[in-house]
C-alpha cells in the first residue's frame, strides 16, 4: 500500500498540471496529440489517481510548459519555505 504522503503529492502535482492545462487551453485531446499517448491515459494521468512515470510526467509537463524541478528541503530559500508551507497538512501541525 501506498504512503498516504505519496498519494497526496502525486495527486497535488496532477491537479496542478490538470489547472495549468486548462487555463493554456489544453484539453486532454491535445495534449494526447502533442505528446503521442492516447486521450485516456493522458485523463487518467492527470487524474493523479493512478501512479504515473518520470518519463511521462517529464512529457506531460513539457507539452503544459511547466518545469520540473528538484530542491533540497533544508535549503535557506523563500523557495523551500513556500513549498514546506503548501504541502504541510493539517495533520501534519501537531
């Protein structure tokens, strides 16, 4: 079973994508047409329901022109101190 954490990232980064897709016009038929894969897995993928791979998410995020990045959590950077603050549930305050 899946780390509930895990699931919570995957569909947060998903739900991101799916917004930023809409708000460029992107519909899950063209990002299908742009990216090879069919309409159903793109919908699927973007659900954030089902795991999806680097490879993929590395598409996906290119076609919506989004970056993927990595940053150090214990970075001194407005940067970290935003993420830590988006990603922190109430769960996780105590």
């Amino acid at each position: 079973m899946q780390n509930d954490k895990i699931i919570y990232a995957r569909k947060l980064l998903c739900k991101y994508l799916r917004e930023t897709a809409k708000e460029k016009g992107l519909s899950t038929y063209k990002i299908a047409e742009l990216t090879g894969f069919e309409q159903p897995n793109v919908f699927r993928m973007l659900s954030g329901n089902h795991n999806i791979t680097l490879d993929n998410l590395i598409t996906l995020c290119d076609v919506i022109d989004t970056y993927v990045f990595i940053i150090d959590k214990n970075a001194e950077d407005e940067l970290v101190e935003t993420m830590k603050n988006r990603w922190r549930r109430p769960a996780d305050q105590g």
